[in-house]
C-alpha cells in the first residue's frame, strides 16, 4: 500500500504541476493581452494627439495666411494712397519747377 500511495502523491504532484503550468500560462497570456491592448491604446491616443497638434497648426497657418492677406491689401492701400499724394504733390509743383528750369536754361553765363 505504501507504494501505491507514493503512486498516488507523485500522480497529484504531476497533476499539481500541470494546474500550475496551466495557471502560469494563462497569467502569461492575460499579460500579453494587457500589453496588446495598452499599446493600441496608446498608439490611438498618439494618432488623437497628433491629429490635434496637425488641426492646431493648419489653424494658425491659415489665421496667418488670413493675415498676410490683409497685410497685402493694407499696402496695397498705404501704396495707392502715398502715389496719389506724390501725383497731386507733383501736380501743384510741375509748373514752378518747369519756370526754375527755363530761367537757369535761358541764363547764359561767360
């Protein structure tokens, strides 16, 4: 009887052995299941992340191409302005500036 019962507490020990086995391989897997989702998951949150930085930074490009836009139409507007001043400026001063030149051209030095 003695060496049936030996038989019978190496059987529960290889038995033992398996459940372990069989309990370690689950707790491994579940593990990797956790690792798999945590980096899908981080990968989504990345890809969220940069998707907002790229919608932030298409935002500003566009307020500031708005801007350069409205810069060039200020100039353009500054521009016209300064050549209508130089245009009546020239205007007012064409014909005394035209007497200056006759009066020094018909001047005839020795």
């Amino acid at each position: 009887m003695d060496s049936s019962r030996r038989q019978g507490g190496i059987q529960q020990l290889l038995a033992a052995e398996q459940d372990a086995q069989h309990i370690v391989n689950a707790a491994r897997n579940a593990k990797m299941a956790r690792l798999k989702q945590a980096k899908e998951e981080a990968e989504k949150e990345a890809a969220e992340f940069r998707a907002q930085q790229e919608a932030d930074f298409q935002k500003k490009v566009a307020e500031s191409s708005g801007d350069t836009g409205a810069n060039v139409k200020r100039l353009e507007e500054e521009t016209e302005a300064k050549i209508q001043r130089l245009n009546s400026e020239s205007d007012r001063i064409s014909g005394d500036v035209v007497q200056m030149l006759l009066r020094h051209v018909n001047q005839v030095k020795n």
